[in-house]
C-alpha cells in the first residue's frame, strides 16, 4: 500500500540548529520524495533557517526531562502530521542524539538511523565507566538491536565504532558533502598572500602546532604571513602563545561572506587537526572540502578523515599531527611550488565531485531511508 509523496522524515538533534552545525542541512537539500520535520528537545536561534515543520518533543521542561532521562510521556499522535500520519524514518544526529531519539522511534514504529560526526565516535567520556551509566551508555546495546544503520562520515569514524563493538554490518561511511553549484578554478595566488586558518579554539583544531610551526617558519621565511579566523575557549591562550610572532594575525569570528573573502585572497588553507587528550577527534572538517571548492591549496595533517580527501602531493599537502617541524617544511614546500599547487587543487576538486557533492550525496541518504521503509513511497 503506498503512501502520499512527502512522507515525514524526522530529523532529530537534541538542541536544533546549534551555531557550528550547519552542516546538518546538507543531508536534506535533495529530498524529493521525503520530507524533513525537524525536532528536537530545544530550538536555537539558528532555527529560522529550518525549511520544514518544527516539533517539540514534550510539552514543558518536566515532561522533556522525562522524555531525555527516561523515554516517557511519549504520545505518538503528538507526531502524526495533519491527516493522522506517522513519520516514515527518524534521522539523529550524533550518538547520543541517536539514544535520546530511540525510545521515540520505537514508540511511532518506524526505522531509526544515526549519524555519528566525530568527537562522538572518539570521546573517551562516551566510554568512561560511571557510577550513573550515561543516557548513551544504558542505551547503546538497545541501539545496536533497533538502528537500521550507523551512518559515519568518515572511514575514520566508521573503523573507531567498529573497534568500540558496533556491529559490523550496520555500519555505513556516508559523506555529507557540500553544495557544488559554484567551484572556483584554481589559479595563481599571489607571492605574499597568507596562509588561513579557520576554526574553533579547541585542542582537537591543532592551532598550537600551526603556531609552533609559524616560529619556525619565521626562521626561514619571515614574510610567510597566518591569519587565523575563529574564537573559542582557548583563545587567551593561543594569543599568549602567539606573542612576538608578527606574522601571526587574529581575525576573530568571521562571517560567511567574510570568510569567503579571506579564502579567495589567501595563499592555502592550514588544518592542522590533531586527537584532543580527552580523545576528541575530528570526523572530516568541512573547511577542508569548502577550501577545495573555492580552489584553495589544503595543508593539512593525517588525522580522521582528513587522508579520505587530501591524498599527499596528489590533491594537497599531508603531515602527521602534532608535528611542527613537518608541518613547518610543508608550509614552506607550499610556498615553493608555484603552478603545481594550482594542480593539486584540480586534483582535490574532481575527488570532491565524485564524493563530496552535497546534492548528490543527499539523494543516496534518500535512498538508503527509502529502501529501509515498510511501504512503498509513491512520486505524485
């Protein structure tokens, strides 16, 4: 018996749309046969830019923290759309998203798949033993029995999971990807234009390696100019770091349009992405990929899926983390290579059609829910 076109597909996040988590739109630009409800326990500010039906899971604080804690006060016909239907499939986002999504997901009856981005693969905390189990923790082993998959954006998460226990056969590398619409030819950057770096201010960012390496830098080349772009919790630091290195700049938060203004004029991205102490590691940062769209060089460091994208000499530069020598001569190799920079970029851009592309990607999501779906989804 199939159902109308559209069916709900529920897109589940704790907290919807945090400021850092744009990315999470990309799974959906191509949805031509579901379509996306978005619910989470709290909306951000950020939620203006949901294009689609907005749910709460519960009704007040006390009936939300019944729901996160215990998986009560779920009233199934909360979710059913104006003609009494209930969602097709429930996407989360993040592993825990995932536990907190799977009691709702078992109550409507409908396939649940997760999304694990990074540092929720790799946190040592998700595994930690604790005298009160985590909500992730009391439902993980539920989630292994009830997920349709595990959706990994990387081969890096995916073989971390792995290791962790999750079976094997439920685990699936999808890329997220990015828009395509517009990709810029690489060309000649000039002579003195700056290396970029953008990101937050956590460890698991590597910015105190990329300054250890500008000193270093500096010895051979002290007209090699950074400029870093972005803010966190270890900025005081950094800036104290970064004292007496005048090649150094900190930009602060940068807009969208700004931050496409600074990778047009910049000479090559830096990501020197590296494992926190805590554990905390990357998936595949998206910087990476919208680098490569706007025909910048990538120099970059072997950490998770980073290699999945940047192959050394062949679509940028590579060096392990955490090493500031390495890095240093791969900054100064940079500079030295003139045209064939331009060529690693050509490189880079079709491995990132082939993978990376966000409209595409999006339809094989799609797909991977549909063929999951007990009915048939009918196009009208």
């Amino acid at each position: 018996m199939p159902v109308d076109m559209a069916a709900d597909c529920f897109v589940f996040r704790d907290k919807l749309l945090l400021p850092s988590e744009g990315f999470i739109l990309n799974h959906y630009t191509a949805f031509d046969t579901l379509r996306p409800v978005y619910l989470a326990n709290q909306f951000g500010w950020r939620a203006t830019e949901l294009s689609g039906r907005q749910i709460v899971t519960a009704p007040s604080v006390l009936a939300r923290f019944a729901f996160k804690q215990f998986g009560k006060g779920i009233d199934p016909a909360r979710f059913c759309d104006v003609a009494g239907r209930a969602p097709g499939v429930m996407h989360a986002h993040f592993g825990r998203g995932g536990a907190l999504a799977l009691p709702l997901a078992r109550a409507l009856n409908i396939p649940l798949f997760v999304t694990f981005h990074g540092g929720d693969a790799t946190k040592q905390t998700h595994q930690r033993r604790r005298l009160v189990p985590s909500i992730y923790q009391r439902r993980l082993a539920k989630m292994h029995d009830y997920v349709g998959a595990y959706l990994c954006v990387s081969d890096f998460v995916a073989d971390r999971l792995r290791a962790q226990g999750f079976p094997q056969a439920k685990l699936r590398t999808h890329y997220i990807g990015i828009p395509l619409t517009e990709i810029v030819a690489p060309t000649a950057r000039p002579a003195n234009a700056p290396l970029l770096f953008v990101g937050r201010f956590v460890e698991k960012k590597g910015i105190d390696t990329v300054l250890k390496a500008m000193r270093l830098v500096d010895a051979s080349n002290p007209a090699i100019r950074l400029e870093i772009a972005g803010s966190g919790p270890l900025e005081r630091k950094l800036r104290a770091q970064a004292a007496g290195l005048p090649a150094v700049k900190f930009l602060g938060w940068q807009t969208s349009d700004q931050l496409a203004a600074r990778l047009a004029m910049c000479s090559a991205l830096v990501v020197p992405s590296q494992q926190a102490a805590n554990g905390d590691c990357e998936g595949l940062p998206t910087v990476v990929l919208e680098a490569l769209r706007a025909g910048v060089p990538v120099v970059a460091t072997r950490h998770a899926g980073i290699p999945e994208i940047i192959t050394d000499n062949e679509t940028g530069l590579l060096v392990d983390e955490r090493d500031p020598a390495a890095l240093a001569a791969a900054i100064l190799r940079h500079y030295g290579m003139g045209d064939k920079a331009q060529r690693l970029v050509s490189a880079g851009q079709k491995r990132l059609r082939a993978d990376f592309d966000a409209a595409q990607q999006s339809q094989r999501l799609q797909q991977i829910f549909l063929e999951a779906l007990p009915v048939e989804i009918s196009r009208h």
